[in-house]
C-alpha cells in the first residue's frame, strides 16, 4: 500500500513526505486516492445538505474506507444512510440544481488544483511511466508471432493502457477489442463512440454475445459473486471467438489494465502469464503496480479523454448490474440510469419472491441477492447431477434418465473421449461406439434410442474408470444444461469446439482429447453449476 500525504501550502496531495513544489512537510491521509470532480461534488451537496457552492472551491478527494477528504481533512461518508434516501428527490434537486454556470465555475477550480497536483507529484509520474513501458518492452520480446491487442473496456485503466501500449511500440495503430456486455453505462458507449472518433487509425474490433440478459437470468437465475456466469457468456465467451477471428493460429498477446490493489485475487497476479479462460491469449498488465491515483495523476498529465462515468462518482464503470458492484454504485445507477436501474431491480425482486423470500425488497436492496448460490428456489433448478441407476449385475454400465430426450447433439459431447462411430453399434437399440483415436478399440459403448429418454452408458476401457464415469456425467450435465454459453469455446487450445447454426459442435479432426472442455468447469458444464441446488449432490 501506498502513502498519500498532504501538503497545507499548496492544498494538494503528495505522494512522498515532503511537497516538491515548497519543501513543506506534508502529513499523511490516506492509502490510496481520487478525485472528486464538480459534478460528483454537485451530487455529494445535496446529499450532505450542503448550501450550493460549497464544495466547488474546495480540493475534495475520495479515500477508502468511506472517507472524503477536504482541503486536506477526513471526513466520514455514512453511505449506508444516505442510500436510503428519497431516489426521486435526489433526481429532481439534481435537475434543479444542475446549471452550465455552476460546473463552468467548479471546473475553473478544479483544474487549476488538478495542475498543482500534477506540479507536486512529476517524479512519481517519470517512474510509474518507465516501469509500464519495461513491462510492455519485456512482453514484445517474448515472441515476434504474437498479434498484439489492447483489451479496451472504456475504462479508465484501459484507457490509460491503451496510451502507453501505442506509444512503446510507437505504432498508433494497435488492434484494439472491446466487448460489448450489453450492459454497459451509457456514459461508456458515448466514450467509446468518442474514442474510435478521436483514433481513427486504431483497428477497432467490438465483441458482442447474442444471448439476452434477462432471458439468460430467467432460465438460470441472476448472477451472483459466486457464480458470475455472466463474465463467461457475455464477455469471455464472444471476446474468444473475437480472437480466433482475428487470428485462428497465430498467439495473441493482450494488454490489459489489470492492477493488484483492484482486489485480493488480483494482488496475486503475474505481470505476464498465460490465460486461464481463453487458450490462445498471453496477458500482459504494464500497470498491475499502479493504484488509483497513479491513473489519474497519468490521465491529468497527458490530457487524456476518458469515460465522463467517473466525474458523476462512478469508482469502476464495468457492467451497471454486475453482482460484485458495491451497493453505492447501484445506488448512482438509481439517481442517473433509472430507465436502467429500476427494471433490474423490480426483476430481482421478482425473483425473490418466486424463490420464497420473507421480505423481498430487503432481500433486494441489502444487496443479499447477489451472495446466492445455485438454483435454489428457481423452477428450473435441478437437484443432484443427474438421474442414474447401475446396469443390472455389470458395475461398469449405468442407465440415465435423462432430462433432455435423445438427439443427435448428444454425441457431440462425447467427441473429447474419442472417435464416434454409428455403424459399429446394432441400430435396432441405438448403439453409438466411442472409439479410442490411435488404436480404434472401443472406450464406451452409448445405448439410447432418438426421442427416448434412457441413455445406457458401458465403459469398455476399464483403466481410470471412475475418473472416466465422472467425465461422463460431466458430459451427460452438460447435454441436459447448455445454453450454448461459450465457455467451452473459449478453453479449447485447437478450437475444435463451435457454437455455429445454434448449435454445439465439435471438430473430431482438430479435437485432441485433452479434455480441457470438460475438467476447466466444476460440474463440467458452467450453467449446470449454476443451477444445481446442492453441490455435490447426486440423484
């Protein structure tokens, strides 16, 4: 963690012990900061109760913890309290409040303090820009082959990345790929629409899934911290496809705006590794050491544009509805996106009481929706993995019953274990033999007539047979549950696997058995996951 101290002399915050303009002393008030601009101080005036004007000639900053700092001083923010305020009062006492003359006045000040700011803190400036450009330096010598790309969320660590990475490889026309969730602020969009406008040599590439947001959490339930299935279908999934369309043989190295002090599972990241999520991408972090007021110390300095989210008090501008948002976030998207904000939250309400919620409205705006796991409540959750029953006295076949009727789909997923052969079987029981690649001799042997739903599944290749039966069910969870997500997609290192016409398909002869499609989720299957009701339970 960083230390930001203040000096008094020239009303600014300081990042080292004493102020490189005046040689005074500075006192220490925070860990990490950023600043308040004149639209959020309108904002924080009618919340506080404060007269007009009040904050508008003041150098006001935000720490953590839930602390303002003005002219140097703490003060607490109890924002629990204030999200229980009148929304539509706020709205209107913005709108009346809100005048050109204002925000023209609060940014004369503004700026001027945000130039001292930069005046004090030069040299950290110099430092934190050398270290990104060894990283990026470092990354671009790992492989000539590499297709380079900034991955552009319209943020501001994005926005910040995307400058340094153009501007180490001294070339303004880096692929830039941004993926549209569908659920992103409008303020971003008009940035984006700015950006692209501004940088018209940057190959601009938009990623965007064809589910429905809402029609996808009608079927599975809203997302939640534990299963954000939405990063999967609505960014991963169609981003990985981005990818392969770009370059389907060639490595891709992605420049992200990652940072560690984001959260304790970032803080463990390296500057340069391999993805986890998408098989053909290198990810590289040029700022994974910067904090907050590193960012925006870089933005001030090289007069960049960015999303005008963060002048309304917006701390992270991803998906408005996303789970791990802060209850203060949601709270802005009431008052500045109701046409956004309320419908989402009337859905979840909706939910709650379908799963049987006491008090649905508490269960809602406490912010308890988004800590649900499963698919408990939910109509189209499932109890256990599947329904099955072993085979008579052969303890290495067993019978499913099976949600979803037999079809010709089903053998898709079980193209990983091995070659699918339908002339070997007697087709009067519907017999469908899963070959082993190199030797041809039989692994399983699938039983199941088209319409019916009995599947009786015979593992012949008895060597590793309960890890092998596991993979089947694995298999078998994610015929019943496939929504045609795109996670499966994203984690084949061949890109064997397709989600063309509506459907879920495998390429036998770009397939390598590695089984990666199967093993990357729990369950097997991402929605499968999601919706049972007790984990590990097995019907």
């Amino acid at each position: 963690m960083k230390n930001i101290f203040w000096c008094k002399q020239c009303n600014s915050p300081i990042l080292t012990p004493k102020c490189k303009v005046c040689n005074t002393n500075g006192f220490r008030v925070a860990s990490d900061i950023r600043p308040v601009f004149p639209e959020e101080k309108m904002l924080l005036e009618i919340l506080l109760q404060y007269p007009q004007g009040y904050l508008s000639k003041k150098s006001v900053w935000y720490t953590s913890g839930n602390l303002l700092l003005v002219d140097g001083k703490t003060q607490p923010l109890n924002k629990g309290a204030l999200e229980k305020l009148d929304i539509c009062k706020i709205r209107e006492e913005l709108s009346r409040k809100k005048s050109s003359y204002y925000l023209d006045h609060g940014y004369s000040f503004f700026n001027n303090n945000m130039q001292t700011f930069l005046l004090c803190n030069r040299e950290r400036i110099s430092k934190i820009e050398f270290e990104a450009f060894e990283i990026v330096e470092k990354a671009k010598r790992l492989d000539k082959d590499f297709v380079p790309i900034v991955s552009f969320s319209g943020g501001k660590d994005s926005t910040v990345v995307s400058d340094i990475v153009r501007r180490a490889y001294a070339n303004p026309s880096i692929i830039h790929a941004f993926g549209n969730t569908t659920l992103e602020l409008p303020e971003t969009l008009e940035y984006i629409s700015r950006f692209k406008e501004n940088n018209s040599k940057i190959p601009f590439i938009e990623s965007r899934s064809k589910h429905d947001f809402i029609n996808v959490c009608k079927k599975i339930g809203p997302p939640s911290r534990v299963m954000r299935w939405c990063c999967t279908i609505f960014k991963t999934g169609p981003i990985s496809q981005t990818f392969t369309g770009i370059s389907a043989t060639q490595p891709i190295l992605t420049y992200y705006g990652i940072r560690r002090s984001e959260s304790s599972r970032r803080s463990k990241y390296n500057v340069i590794e391999k993805s986890p999520k998408i098989s053909q991408q290198t990810v590289v972090s040029p700022i994974i050491n910067w904090n907050d007021v590193d960012i925006w110390l870089y933005i001030f300095e090289r007069n960049l544009d960015f999303n005008s989210s963060y002048r309304l008090g917006f701390s992270r501008v991803g998906c408005w509805a996303c789970p791990s948002n802060s209850s203060w976030s949601f709270f802005l998207t009431r008052i500045y996106h109701p046409e956004l904000a309320e419908p989402w939250r009337e859905f979840l309400i909706s939910v709650a009481k379908e799963m049987g919620k006491p008090d649905p409205v508490e269960y809602v705006d406490s912010g308890n929706w988004k800590a649900r796991q499963g698919g408990n409540g939910l109509e189209s959750s499932y109890k256990g993995i599947i329904a099955s029953r072993p085979c008579g006295d052969d303890p290495f076949a067993t019978t499913y019953k099976l949600a979803r009727p037999i079809e010709n789909s089903l053998y898709e997923y079980f193209k990983p274990f091995g070659i699918i052969s339908f002339t070997q079987g007697r087709s009067i029981l519907g017999e469908v033999f899963v070959l082993n690649k190199n030797t041809g001799e039989p692994i399983m042997i699938l039983q199941g007539l088209p319409g019916t739903n009995d599947l009786k599944v015979k593992i012949v290749n008895q060597n590793n047979y309960t890890l092998l039966s596991q993979r089947v069910n694995c298999q078998i969870r994610k015929y019943q549950s496939c929504i045609l997500c795109g996670g499966c997609p994203s984690i084949c290192p061949t890109k064997a696997i397709s989600l063309a016409s509506g459907e879920y398909k495998i390429n036998e002869n770009k397939c390598i058995g590695c089984l990666k499609c199967i093993a990357n989720f729990d369950t097997g299957c991402l929605v499968s996951k999601v919706l049972q009701t007790k984990k590990g339970e097995v019907k």
